[in-house]
C-alpha cells in the first residue's frame, strides 16, 4: 500500500515537471514571437523612414528650382520647407507620422501654385525632380502599405488570447499605423485661370 502511493507520488512530481517545462517552452516560444513580430514592424518602419528621408532630400532641390521662377509664392515655399524641417526633427514614428502628413499637404499646395507657371513647369531640371519626387512617393506608398500591414499582424498578435497575457508581462503594446489625414484625401484644386 505505502509502495501505491510512492508512486503515486512519483507520478505526480512528474506530471507536475512535464506541465512546467510545457508551460515553459510555451512561454519562451510565445515571448521569441512577440519579440520576431515586433523586430519585422520596426524593419518595416525603416524602409518607411529611408523613403522619407530620400522624399526629404529632394525637397530642397525643387523648391529652389521653384523659387526661381515664383518669387513671390513664398507661403507655399515656406510652408514646404517648414514640414521638411519638422519630419528631419522627428524623434519618433508618430511625430514622423504628422510631420509627413504636414510635408504632403504642403507638396501638394506648392504642386498647385507650380500650375500657375508654364516655364517652370517645361523645365528640365523641374521635370527630373518631379520624376525623382513621384519615383519615390511611388516607393513611399509601398513603404506605408508593408509597414501598415506589419503592424496588423503584430497588433492582432498581441491582443489576442493567451499571447495578450505576455504581451502585457513584458511590455509590449499596439504600434501606430501610418495613416492618410483627411486634408491629404482631398483633391488639390488647380486654377488655371489665374495669370501671374
């Protein structure tokens, strides 16, 4: 009888052990996901922040060119250079967020004043920075998608039962998406009846 519950004993203390070792695999094997999900998001926002930066650098090219031949649109100039400024002063994804969103609006209202002015608009150098500039939106909105789409992952990931537990434990929360503001949706309205 005293033999039964030895091993009974026994028994348990190795149920016991195998349920902790389970329980800890698991836990290694959900916090190193966590960790891999979170490493792709902040590899996706890198090539977000490569476009911006590349978008930035040719900032300062085109409104030069611009300035050229539209002295006195300085309100759309400034404006264009003070967003630059902001997005090369961003420390962090959300103030890189709003800082491109002031950058766009403020392209597109240069872009609308650029209407107002055919020669400028005929210029090789012009031209080859609209090219470089629309070559590279191109890249930013596949940047923005891949980066968006990561963050679904990761953030379904991490709210979702029992990986929502560890994420808690060890910190880790949702990610911002990069997401068009209501001004960059609206269509920019060109006047070509203005004679400047």
């Amino acid at each position: 009888m005293k033999e039964q519950g030895g091993i009974r004993l026994k028994k348990g203390w190795i149920i016991g052990i195998v349920v902790v070792v389970l329980l800890v695999i698991y836990g290694a094997t959900s916090y190193n996901g966590l960790v891999s999900a979170n490493e792709d998001v902040d590899n996706k926002w890198s090539q977000v922040d490569n476009q911006l930066k590349r978008r930035a650098d040719l900032i300062p090219n085109l409104v030069e060119t611009v300035k050229g031949y539209a002295k006195h649109e300085t309100e759309a100039i400034k404006a264009v250079s003070d967003a630059r400024s902001k997005l090369a002063g961003a420390n962090s994804k959300e103030g890189a967020i709003q800082a491109d969103q002031e950058l766009s609006g403020a392209l597109s209202r240069l872009l609308v004043v650029v209407e107002n002015y055919p020669d400028l608009k005929a210029n090789e150098n012009f031209k080859g920075l609209m090219d470089s500039l629309e070559g590279t939106e191109n890249r930013l909105t596949v940047a923005r998608k891949d980066y968006n789409d990561e963050v679904t992952t990761y953030n379904k990931t991490i709210k979702r039962f029992p990986k929502n537990l560890m994420a808690g434990a060890f910190g880790f929360e949702t990610k911002p998406y990069f997401e068009v503001t209501d001004q960059e949706k609206e269509t920019p309205k060109v006047d070509f009846g203005s004679d400047k």
